[in-house]
C-alpha cells in the first residue's frame, strides 16, 4: 500500500499509530478521517504532509517519533492539541513554536539531547513529562508541581 488513501474510511477510528514500517507511506486521504484525535508519527514525511491537512486540524493528541531536525513550527495549525510527545530523531528541537498551541496541556519528553524549557514558562497550563535520562535546562522557570519526572 502506498498511501493511507487506499484504506477505508472508519468514522470510530479516532487514534492511529503510523510507526516506521509506514514511513514512507504517504499520507494522502488521511484527511478523509475527520474523527481522529490521536496521531503518531514516525519520520519528517509524514509531519510535513500532516500541516496540509487542515481537516485534522482537529487533533487532541500529537506523537512525534524519530523525526530528524523536527521544526515543531509546523504544529501552529494544531490549536485544539492538549497533548504533545517527542521523541525526536537526532538533537532536541527548538520548543518555542508550541507557545503558539493555546490549548497544550501536557509536553512528554524522550531523549538523550537537552531540552530547553526556558521559552515554554509562560505556558501557565502546561505539565511537562520528562522521561527517564531525558536531559532538559530551563526547569527553574517552573512550579515544581508542573514538571514530572517518570521512571
């Protein structure tokens, strides 16, 4: 199958995980599948086709997975995301744009690469999840209560 157009249209799918075995799928007809509101996405393609798609721009729940050079600007049409994962591919991405997603309550992190937190502090309703061994800077801008190391 080369692209998810090729599937059928089942109105009580709302969550999808395209993992690497798609990541050369195109995700043509995706925006057909107006009741997703979880999406996980593994590779740069796919996050680039997916801010064509204003039909799922409806989406609650975002999972970046092994996304090279991740320009998380490309999240800005997402206005209604409430949770946020990245995994990112090589280093961590500039975190700034998700200032621009009003509705993002909870960030989780994964990785080895240091995040900087510093321009998400005025975010007053955002938790951030930091996975075991993820590095981060910019934590001393935030209530203990809103950041959450798991293990």
């Amino acid at each position: 199958m080369e692209n998810i157009g090729a599937l059928p249209v089942c109105d009580q799918v709302t969550g999808l995980d395209l993992m690497s075995e798609t990541r050369y799928m195109s995700l043509e007809g995706l925006e057909r599948w107006t009741s997703l509101r979880a999406l996980a996405l593994y590779g740069a393609t796919h996050l680039r086709q997916l801010n064509r798609m204003p039909a799922l721009h409806g989406l609650e729940t975002l999972r970046f997975f092994a996304i090279p050079d991740l320009d998380l600007r490309l999240t800005a049409p997402l206005t209604v995301l409430r949770e946020l994962l990245l995994l990112p591919g090589d280093t961590a991405p500039d975190l700034a744009p998700l200032t621009e997603l009003p509705s993002l309550e909870t960030l989780a992190l994964y990785g080895g690469e240091p995040f900087d937190l510093t321009p998400l502090a005025g975010c007053a309703n955002l938790t951030v999840q930091l996975a075991y061994g993820t590095k981060v800077t910019g934590t001393e801008h935030f209530p203990p209560e809103r950041i959450v190391r798991t293990h």
